[in-house]
C-alpha cells in the first residue's frame, strides 16, 4: 500500500464530467459500471470484432455506484474502488463462468474528503494514472502497469482538473491548474520527474482549460472565457501553428451546453478538416453535433436510443460510433455518418488572422512522429531541441498569449 498526504479540496469542482462508457485510446474496448436492479457491477464491451458485444464481470458483491472503470489494452478492466478511506486499485477479467481479480495496490488519503480520480486513458493502453487533488497541490499517479504498485510520479502546486494526453508514447499530460483565482492548462512531463510547462494562457484574467487534443492533425480544442469574460466558450488551435486560438460563434448554442467529446483521427495535414464530435444538453434532452474548423455551422443529430452519453469515437474515414444499450440491445454501436468536409475558400482560415509576436509562439509543436500542419511553425526556443541526439527528450510547451481578441476569427 502507498501512502498520499493529501488535503480536501472543497470549492474546487472537476470540470471533467464522467461517461456512461470509458473507451480504450484505439477504442478496441469499453468498460463501464452497469447495473442491474438496485446492483451495479462492472461490464467490458469489445468494440474492435465484428459485432460489439459485452462481458459482466462481477465479483462476490455489488459494486458501489461511484466505483471508476478503465478499459486496459489487453482486455482486462481497472476497478478503482474507495474501501475504508483507502483507493483501492484491480484488474478484472473473465475466468469462465466466473471473475478474476489482480489486486494492484492502494493509496491511502488520511482525510477522507480528498479527492482522487482516474485520468483518461493513455495511449497505448498498457499503464493507468490517477489524479489527487488537494487545496494547494496535485498529484500524479501510476495506479497500473507499474512494477511495484501504486506510485506517485508527479506533484504539482495549485489544483488541477482535466487531464488530456499531448503524444502517443503517454510521457505528455495537460492539466488544468488552478492558482492565483485563474485557471490555465500546464504540462507535465511524467518522464522528466514531473516537470511543469505552461500551455495554454490566452489572457492574464481568463480561465482557459483543454479539452481535446488530437495526436494525428495537432488540433486542440479549448475552452475559455477569453473573448466573453464570465461567460465560458469553446476555441480551436493546432500544435505548432503560430496563428492564435479561434473561438467560432457557431459553437454557441443558445440555452445549450455543449461539450466535445472526440476528434477525427487520421487528418494528418488538414486540421481544419477534422471532424469534431459534441454533446449537447439542453432543455428538451441531449443529441450529438459535428462540426469542423474550417466549416461555419454545426451539424446536429439524434442520438441513438440508449446512448451512453459522451462516449464516441471517430474511424479515419469520417464515421462517428456510438455505444449504446437498451433492453433490446444491451451492447450495441450506433454509427453516424456526417456530411463530407466542405472544400474551403482560397485563404479562407488564415484571411483575417491577426500575426502573433514572433516570440510567443501559441502551442508546442507536435511530437518528432507526426507532420507538422502546413501553417505551423517551429518554436526558436533552444531548449525544446534534445541535448542529447541518441536520447531525444520530449518537445518543450511554449506558452499561449493571445493576439488582440478584438480581432479574432470567430468562423
């Protein structure tokens, strides 16, 4: 068992809301608690073969209702339950009739308040981290595919929330840190003994968090209250690019909230043309959205029966996949198929954008792997180049700072 000293963090609400259905990052499988009658237990959904299909795994007793699952690579699931004041961390998988249990560790937190969480699936499936937050500072932690258990990696000062993976190997994880009253995405380098860099920070006053971040076009989504202080919208940016964050009007839904939950993969060179898929809530009931960058409107459309809400994922092709389950069909994908990318207008992404200062490039540019889109730009700072060739480190954030927003590009 390892021990984590960590204070409660009351007032600070994650702004990360969970799925019905947690997906791998090659979405091959999907774990989520499912319930029957009064009874939650844990369910895995293989998603890769030619028909979706669901397999329980409960133990001796009824799961609680807030228990964490995560899909791992091979097949089996990671159960994060609270038991006596500790975090305890499972594998589960199939044994015939039966269920198998690898218990892996617990973290202790004496102050029962505390909160820790799981983050979003790394890439690669093979590990599994967790976040602790307190008041004044926040930890990382391995919570599976560690060779001894549980282990802290990362501590950071201030409170954090969010949690997106910046390349494929896992090393990179924005979070959204919470210090001096403002909110402004940082990344940590699990590989560097946690080592901190800003990311995102449109303006000293604004609130600026990461949402998605797509390894294949470097496109990012945010959301800030940059251009609308108090009042919270989503915003675009490509790893690299010089040109600063764009906040589309269209992404207003009047009396909705809208929140984004996949990019399309694949899009090497064409972020613009990157399918982004929406959750949107309002007063008569959630449906699925798509809109893409270089496009001026959003597409709307009803949501599968059942759909377990804010979970999705993208084929390279353009087809939106959504799990679902009703008693007629108790694991099952919806697919959508949104109209084809609009072919844009000469010059129509880089018309009216402002320059930015040469020294401030917006975001860092993309891992040494992935092509850099065509309007980015290599960051001139001479730490982000390896100081070694044999062992190359990971590229080094520079931090955003916003072009003046009376002038930004809201397409």
């Amino acid at each position: 068992m390892t021990a984590c000293v960590i204070e409660p963090s009351a007032g600070h609400e994650d702004v990360t809301a969970p799925t019905g259905c947690t997906l791998t990052a090659d979405g091959a499988y999907g774990a989520r608690l499912a319930s029957a009658g009064d009874s939650w237990f844990p369910e895995r959904w293989t998603l890769d073969g030619p028909e979706p299909y669901a397999v329980p795994l409960p133990r001796n007793q009824p799961e609680e209702p807030g228990t964490e699952v995560q899909p791992m690579a091979d097949g089996r699931v990671l159960i994060h339950r609270v038991v006596a004041g500790r975090h305890a961390f499972s594998l589960l998988y199939p044994t015939g009739p039966g269920t198998g249990e690898l218990p892996l560790g617990a973290v202790e937190c004496p102050d029962r308040t505390a909160r820790l969480r799981l983050l979003p699936p790394a890439p690669g499936g093979e590990r599994a981290y967790a976040l602790a937050v307190g008041p004044r500072a926040t930890s990382v932690w391995l919570v599976a595919g560690g060779a001894f258990g549980p282990e802290r990696l990362a501590e950071l000062p201030g409170r954090c929330s969010g949690g997106v993976w910046l390349d494929r190997s896992g090393r990179l994880l924005a979070l959204d840190r919470e210090t001096g009253g403002h909110i402004k995405s940082v990344v940590v380098d699990l590989e560097a003994g946690g080592e901190v860099s800003p990311l995102l920070q449109i303006t000293a006053e604004s609130d600026d968090r990461l949402l998605l971040a797509d390894h294949d076009s470097g496109l990012l989504i945010v959301r800030s209250d940059a251009p609308s202080p108090g009042q919270d919208r989503l915003g675009w940016g490509v790893l690299g690019s010089s040109l600063p964050v764009r906040f589309p009007e269209c992404l207003r839904v009047r009396d909705c909230s809208v929140t984004p939950f996949a990019i399309q993969p694949g899009q090497v060179l064409t972020p613009e043309s990157c399918a982004v898929a929406l959750r949107v809530d309002g007063p008569t009931g959630s449906w699925v959205a798509v809109w893409r960058p270089a496009e001026r409107r959003v597409h709307h459309f009803r949501a599968p029966e059942g759909w377990l809400a804010g979970a999705g994922l993208w084929t390279p092709e353009g087809v939106l996949r959504l799990p679902y389950a009703t008693e007629a069909v108790p694991c099952g994908v919806a697919q959508v198929s949104p109209p084809p990318a609009a072919e844009p207008e000469p010059g129509a992404a880089t018309a009216t954008l402002p320059e930015p200062e040469a020294a401030t490039a917006p975001l860092p540019e993309p891992e040494p792997a992935a092509p850099a889109a065509e309007h980015s730009v290599q960051p001139t700072d001479p730490s982000a180049q390896p100081a070694e060739p044999p062992a190359p480190s990971a590229p080094r954030p520079v931090p955003l700072q916003e072009a003046p927003l009376g002038r930004l590009v809201t397409n």
